[in-house]
C-alpha cells in the first residue's frame, strides 16, 4: 500500500545500499513489528548495544500490541508505536490522510537523528524509510532479497536450529563484536515488573495469601498464534484442566489462568474441565500479565508470548513444544528455572522458515501426557516449596 507506493517514486539505482564504515552512533533505532515473544528476543541486543554504546539514545518502533512489554526496559528512551492495521483503515477511509499520516510518522522518527538503525523486520519497507529519513547505517538481514535498503546485511533464510536472539545479536556480533563482559541473564533485571497495584489487589480479592502456592496455566497463545492453526501449536485445553485438577488436588495449590485476547475459547475450556474453579483474571495489558505472572510459582503454558512473558520474570516455567523447534522459539536465555517438554518425533519440529505443514493430526502434543508433565510439576514444588496444607 503506502510503502509500495513510495518505493516505486525512487529508483533502485540511486539508492546508496553498499556497506559502509561503522559509525559511532549517539543515537539508535531499533525496529520489530512482530508479537510478544520476538520483541523480548530481541532485548538481549540491546542490552549488549548499551554495553558498547553506554551513552545512546534507543528508540524502538513496534505494533500497538507490544508496546507495553517495550515500555519496561529501562533502556529503551522512546517508543513509536507503528500499526498496519490503522493505516490500513485511514487508506479505507481517506487516501490523503493515510498519506500525511505515514508521513507525519517518519517525520517524528527523522526528528531525532538517528544515526543507526537495526531493522528486525525480514522485509525492505521499514528500511527503505530508513533510508529514505536519512540514517545512514541499517542492519538487519537479507531474506528473500529484500535486503536491498541495507547498508549492513546478513543473509537468511529463516530462524533455524539456534535461538532467535542469537540471530539478532548476530546484527552486532558480525561487525563490533560482543562486550566480553555481555551475560543475556542480566536481560531479566532488565524487565522484571514492579508490583502491580491492580494484580495485588485481585489476587487479594481473589482470597490469595502470602505463602499459598499459587500455579499458573496459561492454554493458549492469544496474538503469538495465527488465527487457522491454534489447535496444532498449543497442549490441548483439557489437558491443561486435568493438570490444574491434579496439582490443586494434591498441593493445594491454587491454580490461577493466564489468557489474553484470542484465548478466550482455550480459557473456558479449561474452565469447564475442573471441577474447581480456577482464578480467573479480566482481560490484562501485558505489563500486568508480567506482573501476574511475577507472583505466580511455576507458570505452565504452550510456547508463545505467555511462556517468554513469565520467563522474563524469572518464574519457573514448564512449556509444551510440538510441532515448532524450541532451540529457536524456546525460552532464552534458557535457564534451570526453564524447563521444556517436548515429543521425540523424528517428524518434528516441522514448523520451518515460518510454514506449518498440512497435518491431520497433533501426536507430537498429545505424546506430552498430563502425567509427564504433572511429575515435572510435582517434582518442583517438593524440592523448591513448602507445601500449605490442604483447607480444612
């Protein structure tokens, strides 16, 4: 739409795309349009960019949905939140206005004078805008050859068999190097959430004490899962139900249910499954999901931003990979606190340079038993937990 008609104004061989010497920047720009989770792979670099460069400034550009999440990092200065779906509405409605609203976007990013940018988003728009504002170094990768706006590039063909953080430290480790002292651990000091006025007064309302055990279930994925294959990425709902049944019953734990928009169908199925009631929160911006997360003891949950939201948080998280490749999606940087399950399938991962293959079936999930994962869960809490006594 908007970039299309803007790149056809410039012809390609005027722009200036060779590399060029590494500058000093003051001041850098970080784009991710995408969901919960990318956005977090993506705070290991910068942590290390503000090792090397203490003193820049950081903007970021991401989607409306994220910015909450990007708004806890200390280190980001500014926020531009960039949303297809708005503009793609002023399109509908006035050309013109989507127009000098795109406009008056990059205009607000040319302000600032950023000198380098790193360009997460696999495509040549956001770098052509770059290019087009004037900052003259922009890394990111080449896939599909749509690297042509970059000054710096890396070659790609998709995230495959190592961490999608890896891949975007790579931005930096490729030309400066990584600071020796560089620990992606320090990322969650980074990002822990202070207490939340409103997450403590529901869990207080909701009759949780200091010292209950409280475990939280998260069966879906809300904005991580496309709308057609929900049903083959996440452990089945009833699962989830049959496990909260049984660690409530056992421990006495109290089992809250972690959800966001999307996973209103995953909640009431679990809802519906256990006999008791779990805690369910209303609807939560993803800065009070972190919180509520925070306050939870173990956290289980399909991959997805649920799973890489509790992670950030230091909470032990038990996940349930099928068919997606949890050396690339899993939580990072992997710790003791992060433990993944997953089906030893020859078939699987087979979630590859970002196509689900036509399955008819979920065997790859469903070989992660309730049992499996209730002894993982059974382990933790008898080794880390003291474990209340059952309600009289």
């Amino acid at each position: 739409m908007l970039f299309s008609i803007l790149q056809e104004e410039v012809p390609l061989d005027k722009l200036r795309t060779k590399r060029v010497n590494l500058i000093m920047p003051k001041k850098i720009l970080i784009i991710n349009p995408f969901g919960v989770g990318d956005v977090l792979f993506s705070m290991p670099l910068i942590l290390a960019i503000k090792k090397i460069y203490p003193e820049s400034y950081i903007g970021y550009i991401c989607n409306l949905k994220t910015q909450d999440i990007v708004r806890i990092n200390p280190d980001i200065d500014e926020v531009f939140v960039f949303e297809r779906d708005e503009y793609r509405i002023a399109w509908e409605k006035s050309k013109t206005y989507a127009i000098r609203k795109f406009f008056g976007f990059w205009s607000e990013i040319k302000k600032r004078d950023f000198e380098l940018v790193f360009d997460l988003s696999l495509g040549k728009e956001y770098a052509f805008m770059c290019w087009h504002i004037g900052i003259k170094e922009r890394r990111g990768f080449d896939y599909k050859n749509r690297g042509r706006f970059l000054t710096h590039r890396i070659r790609f063909d998709g995230f495959n068999n190592m961490p999608v953080a890896d891949y975007y430290l790579e931005l930096l480790r490729s030309f400066e190097g990584l600071p020796a002292d560089f620990n992606p651990e320090d990322v969650f000091s980074k990002l822990k959430v202070l207490p939340d006025s409103y997450i403590e007064d529901f869990l207080k309302n909701s009759g949780i004490k200091d010292g209950d055990l409280l475990v939280g279930l998260a069966p879906g994925g809300g904005i991580s899962f496309g709308k057609n294959d929900k049903s083959k990425r996440r452990w089945p709902a009833e699962n989830f139900a049959e496990l909260g049944e049984k660690v409530s019953d056992m421990f006495n734990a109290k089992i809250i249910l972690l959800w966001g928009p999307g996973d209103e169908d995953a909640a009431d199925q679990v809802i519906e499954g256990m006999k008791k009631i779990p805690i369910v929160p209303p609807e939560t911006t993803l800065s009070q999901m972190a919180a509520l997360c925070g306050r939870c003891n173990i956290v289980v949950c399909s991959e997805g931003g649920p799973l890489h939201i509790a992670h950030s948080q230091g909470v032990k998280t038990i996940s349930i990979f099928g068919p997606v490749d949890e050396r690339v999606y899993g939580p990072y940087p992997r710790t003791k606190n992060s433990i993944v399950l997953f089906s030893e399938r020859p078939c699987r991962p087979c979630y590859k340079q970002f196509k689900m293959p036509s399955c008819d079936t979920r065997e790859c999930l469903e070989d992660v038993s309730v049992d499996r994962v209730f002894e993982v869960v059974k382990k933790i809490i008898e080794s880390d937990f003291i474990v209340p006594a059952k309600d009289n």
